[in-house]
C-alpha cells in the first residue's frame, strides 16, 4: 500500500511532501495549484513517460519519491542525472541510463499490472471512449488473453512470410523451366559433342602411330651415323680439351669481373670522398663569408645608431638656436633708450652688441 509521495522541482512543486492515509484519499484544493500535477508525477514513476516537460521554475533536476509499506522508489531526471534509485531492506539500488521503459528491478518491486488505467482531468471516460479492438486489447491484457493474440499475429505473420517465400520458390521454378525450354538445343550439341571426342580419339590414335614410325626412322638414322662416330672420336677427344680449356677461361673471366666491379665501387667511393672534401672547403668559405656578413651587420647597425645620435644632436641644436634666437628677440623689446644701471643712452648697435 502507498504510503507517502515526495516532489521535488516538478511542475508547480518546489518541494512537497504528502503522507496517504488508509483506504481513499481525496486531494482537495484551488484551481492550478498542482493537484493534477500529483497523479502525473506518480504516472511517470510507474511508467517512465512523459507527455510534456515537467520541470519546474526553480531547478531543471526533477526527483519524485513514491514510499510504500517495506519499499521506496525514486526517479530523477536533470541536465546530468537519469535514474532510478531503489530503497529497500534499508539497502540502495541505483540504476542509471534509464530509456523508455522501467527497469525490472522496479517492475517487480511494484508488482503493478501494465494495464492498470490511471484516469486524468478532462480525458474521455474509460473504457466507454475504447474502439472495440482498444477495448479487446484491454481485456486481453487484464485477464492474459494478450500472449495469446500476439502468439497469433506471430503465427499469422510466419505463414504471410511463408506465403511469400513460396511464391518466390514457384516463381524461380518458372523461370528456370523457360530457360530449359530455350536450352533444348544443348542435347543436340553434347550428341555433336560426343562425336567429335570419338574421331578426336581416333585421330589421337594415328597421330601416335605416326609418332612411333617417326621414331623407328631416327633410330635408323642414328645406326647410319654410329659407323661414323668411330672416325670422330680424336675430334670428341679434341673438343672435350677445348671445352675444358673455355671452363678455366670462363672462371677466370668472373674472377677478373669481379674484381673490374670492385675497383669501380672504390672509384665511386674516392669520387664522393672527393666531393665530400671539395663540399668541406665550399662549406668553410660559406662560413667565413657569414661571418664577414655578420660583422658587416653589427658594423652597420652602431653605423644606424650613431647616425641617429647625430641627428638627435642636430635636432637638439636647432632647438637651442631657436631658443637663443627668441631670448634675443625678447631682450630688445625689453631693453629700453637708456640703460637703467649707467643712465647712459643705449644705441642700437649695442643693443645687437649685447645679444
């Protein structure tokens, strides 16, 4: 028997916890204040779907607790979290990656027929709304009909399979009847063929015979010429020293090749060690004249710097000129007739004098 709920961020709830009494329990209250929202959050721990987001306005990780007489379940879902979480015999059973369905673990413990109706606000009465085959389907699955109906639809759809598959069969049997039918002449060809392996055969029989006259013919030519191997055989003898004599020069002739590519191979050798030291002394030459290049590039660099001091020193001149230029300027418009120490007058030229 159910004994509490719990909610946690699901819909309208914050966090609202109800304790089931005895017998029916009557939910009473205002209009949108989440009484609705109660019977969906048990649906959806029972049956793990969802019709619309049941997230609330303060946190997107929903928990929902449904306590029983020796057993508690939770359902959490979130940015991070989906799972299910199991408290039984004071032990924890998390199982996460939840999918579409409920887990097993969570059936049996439930123990709850699939069929059971759970009726919301607004929908249609139950059972009276069914079509007669939704209102078959449902009967089957209370009382157990269902296996049976779908062992039926499984039945009927291996014999529609089997239907088919024979059509196939009889269809493929017809066309390699037409086939034949348009292959009758091979029996002709096979007796053509027959008879042309029967004079094949014949004609490999003379062809032999014909082989064995062949050789009975050399033989006799070979008899002619033994009479005149006896006079050839100082010839033989002669031939067999020459041969022996081109053996020796033909081994000799490798052993020189061999020693024509041993000589090439150190010339090659002495070719690239002398590219190798010609490279050296290339590369030496290189190095000096980077060097040379890298004194140049310091040279020219306290070349830059000192030029830029003389112009900065130039730029200081001209400053102080102009500066000497304005005082001059200044002290004649200041300077009167008469000097004001001596009491003498002062004349212009002493006035440029002075500045």
């Amino acid at each position: 028997m159910l004994r509490a709920i719990r909610l946690k961020n699901f819909q309208s709830h914050k966090d609202s916890f109800l304790e089931f009494a005895d017998g029916v329990n009557v939910i009473v209250g205002d209009s949108d204040v989440g009484k609705s929202a109660i019977i969906r959050a048990i649906l959806w721990l029972l049956t793990n779907k969802t019709k619309k987001n049941y997230q609330s306005y303060w946190s997107n990780n929903i928990e929902v607790e449904l306590a029983a007489d020796d057993w508690a379940i939770k359902r959490m879902k979130g940015k991070n979290i989906n799972e299910y979480c199991l408290i039984k015999n004071d032990k924890e059973r998390v199982i996460k990656a939840v999918g579409q369905s409920v887990p097993e673990e969570i059936l049996k413990v439930i123990n709850m027929n699939p069929a059971i109706n759970i009726q919301m606000q607004l929908e249609p009465v139950f059972f009276l709304s069914l079509t007669s085959g939704q209102a078959t389907d449902f009967l089957n699955k209370t009382i157990g009909l269902d296996l049976a109906s779908l062992l039926e639809r499984e039945l009927n759809s291996v014999l529609r399979n089997e239907k088919e598959e024979l059509k196939k069969i009889k269809e493929e049997k017809e066309e390699i009847r037409v086939k034949l039918e348009r292959t009758s002449w091979i029996t002709e060809v096979e007796r053509e063929l027959k008879e042309v392996k029967k004079l094949h055969f014949e004609y490999q029989k003379k062809k032999k015979l014909i082989s064995e006259i062949e050789k009975i013919n050399e033989v006799k030519k070979q008899l002619i010429s033994l009479e005149r191997i006896t006079s050839l055989e100082s010839e033989v003898e002669h031939l067999f020293f020459l041969y022996e004599a081109y053996t020796q020069i033909r081994e000799r002739i490798k052993e020189l090749s061999s020693l024509v590519l041993q000589v090439e191979r150190i010339k090659s050798e002495i070719e690239k060690e002398r590219e190798i030291f010609s490279l050296s002394n290339k590369v030496s030459a290189i190095e000096e004249l980077i060097f040379l290049i890298e004194n140049k590039k310091k040279k020219k660099d306290e070349l830059k710097k000192i030029s830029l001091q003389v112009r900065e020193t130039g730029e200081l001149i001209e400053r102080v000129v102009r500066q000497i230029s304005n005082l001059s300027k200044r002290f004649e418009s200041l300077m009167p007739e008469v000097c004001p120490l001596c009491g003498q007058e002062v004349r212009k030229n002493e006035k440029e004098t002075s500045v």
